[in-house]
C-alpha cells in the first residue's frame, strides 16, 4: 500500500530581505464584503507582509480574521498566526459638534481616520499598544 | 449583519422562553488571565467544587467547560447560573511557546491544534451568552486587540459585560491602567487565585445580570 503523502503549503521563511510593509487604503477594501476584506489581508499576510490599513475592521471583520487564521496553523507550514493592532483617530478634546460631525461621517463612509497594522506572526514578533502609539518588535531568524 | 440581527431575535425569544434565572454567563480573556481560576472560584464558594484545571502553561483550557445549575444568593435573591468557562483568545500560536515548559515536540504540537480549536469555539459560543465577564491580567498592558476585539463584538450583539481585572495580588498589577483603557466599562479588581475582593465582584455580577 503506497502511503499517501500529506502535501502543506508553505509560507516562505521570513528574513530581513523579505520584510514589506504593505500600505493599504480604505478604498482598496471599502467596496468589499467582510469575506472579501479578509480574503485580501490573508492573501497579503501569507505573503509575509506587514500590513497598513487605513481605517479599522469591524468587530466581527477582527474575530472571523482571528478565526480564519487560526485555521490556517498547521496547515500552512510555518504559520503562526497573526498580530493585529487599531489606532483610533479620536480626540477627547473634540466638541460636541465635531464629534457629531464624525459619526455621521462614520456612517457614510466607514472609520477612515484609524490605523490598523496586521502582520503575521511568523514575522512581528511582537506588537504593543498604547492609546497614542503601536509598536513592531520583528523577529530574528 | 445578518448575524446581528438574527442574535437580536434569538435572544428576544430566548428571552420569552427560558426558564427565569438560568442565566448563561460567559468567562473571556486572553491565555492566562485567570479565567478558569475565577470560575474555580465561584464553583468553590458555591458548589464547594472546582470547574476546571489551572496551570501557568497557556491554554490549559482548550474546551468549553461548563458548570451547570450554579446557584448565587444575594440579599434573599437567589440566581442560577450556567457558568462557561471558555479557552484563551489569542491571534497567534507557536507550538515552540509549549516547548519552553518543558513540552516535547509532537505534545507541543498537539497542544497548539487543541489551543487553535478551542479559540475558534470560543468565538463560535460568543452568539449564545447572556452576560460575559472578560477578565483582563491586570499586571501586563491591557490595551491587547484580543480584549478590544472581544468587548467589540460584545457591544455588537448587545451583550451584557463586566470587566474584571485579575491578579490584583501582585505587585506589578495596574487596575488604574485597565480602568482607563476601558473607561465605558465597570471594572472591578480581584484575586481570583487568594479569593481578594470577591464581595465586590459578586455585587458586580448581580448589577450585570439586572441588564440581561
């Protein structure tokens, strides 16, 4: 009986050469359904890629994006998952006024004044946040 | 959307048909926050009996674990809960992580498969909850996208929440920092491993069951 050999894709191994930072803007995703967007971050992610993305993902966007990845460990060789960090663009000091002014363009054309950065882990060792800032550490290897 | 909504009618009839009282209260977090720890907890202070293993080793728990019939009374008021302890929500597993405490290769990557599976179902159980209590390390950084991501998609479907910081014990522990990192939310400070400030807590937990 001929064993059958089990065939994984492979991610290429990261190294400092292949690090790419990938700027993203809302209008590459805003015409896109949450399978769409997805599809779009895990193709540039698998290809070893930090993402920018202007503007941020819904809450169920962020968990199906968790959920999709974590269906991918294992049988993607050398896949480790995700780091993924959302800047907001708020301001506390805003009046009132603006911050009406704001929801409603929310509404209309999506949270485009926030930043999300997504890279997969194999690559961003580790990611820290802050209210103001996010921070990279990538991995060595 | 479409999940939303059907979310908000599912729990409008749930809410028509369940049997008062039975509540189903949620345990989320990342790896190690404590969350199997509080539910032993409350198990202990009420059943005199633990709900599930513990271990400073991430994703102990890789199942839903469920206590069912847990019944809480305050101030004559007696509440029955089903307690569902959930597995740590992370982004990223490395099966090597397993192996810095002590794991050999092939368990380490049967540990990593099981923590996989079990975040994917504890995303999956988030649709079914009543109220949920995200619990937070109070002693590493808050602002992790695992707890804005997970208290999002709460908000969303109009679930009922308490933040509790964990591990309020420990020297290096910041529940200021948590509280101003979540400052729509309650937050209330506890030890779940020595039993510190359980009192609070309680009183907390009936406040979020008023709200489902």
């Amino acid at each position: 009986m001929v064993k059958k050999k089990s065939v994984k894709r492979r991610i290429k191994k990261p190294s400092k050469k292949d690090l790419t930072i990938h700027f993203m803007p809302y209008s590459a995703i805003s015409h896109e359904d949450a399978i769409g967007r997805i599809k779009k971050i895990m193709g540039l992610i698998l290809k070893n890629k930090i993402i920018i993305l202007q503007g941020k993902l819904k809450p169920d966007e962020e968990v199906r994006l968790i959920e999709n990845s974590m269906t991918l460990i294992g049988n993607i060789q050398g896949f480790q998952g995700i780091e993924i960090a959302g800047l907001n663009g708020e301001n506390e000091n805003r009046s009132l006024f603006e911050g009406v002014r704001r929801n409603i363009a929310k509404i209309l054309i999506g949270e485009q004044d926030a930043i999300t950065v997504i890279g997969p882990a194999s690559v961003v060792k580790e990611m820290t946040k802050d209210p103001k800032k996010v921070e990279l550490m990538l991995a060595r290897k | 959307m479409i999940k939303i909504i059907r979310n908000f009618a599912r729990r409008i009839f749930a809410g028509v048909f369940k049997k008062k009282g039975e509540i189903k209260l949620g345990f989320y977090g990342s790896p190690n926050a404590g969350k199997t720890s509080l539910a032993n907890r409350i198990c202990q202070d009420w059943l005199g009996e633990d709900l599930g293993s513990v271990s400073r080793m991430p994703h102990e728990t890789r199942e839903i674990q469920i206590k069912e019939k847990v019944i809480l009374e305050r101030d004559g008021k007696k509440i029955e809960f089903k307690l569902i302890d959930t597995p740590g929500v992370a982004t990223r597993i490395d099966f090597e992580d397993f192996m810095k405490f002590g794991l050999k290769r092939k368990a380490a990557q049967e540990r990593a498969k099981e923590a996989t599976q079990g975040i994917i179902a504890s995303i999956k159980w988030l649709d079914d909850m009543d109220a949920v209590i995200v619990l937070i390390d109070s002693t590493i950084n808050p602002y992790s996208q695992v707890n804005i991501t997970i208290l999002g998609n709460l908000a969303a479907r109009n679930i009922p929440v308490l933040v509790v910081a964990n591990k309020i014990d420990l020297k290096k522990s910041d529940i200021k920092k948590v509280r101003g990192a979540f400052p729509e939310y309650d937050v209330v400070g506890i030890s779940a491993k020595n039993g510190d400030n359980m009192e609070e807590f309680y009183e907390e937990l009936f406040k979020l069951v008023k709200k489902v």
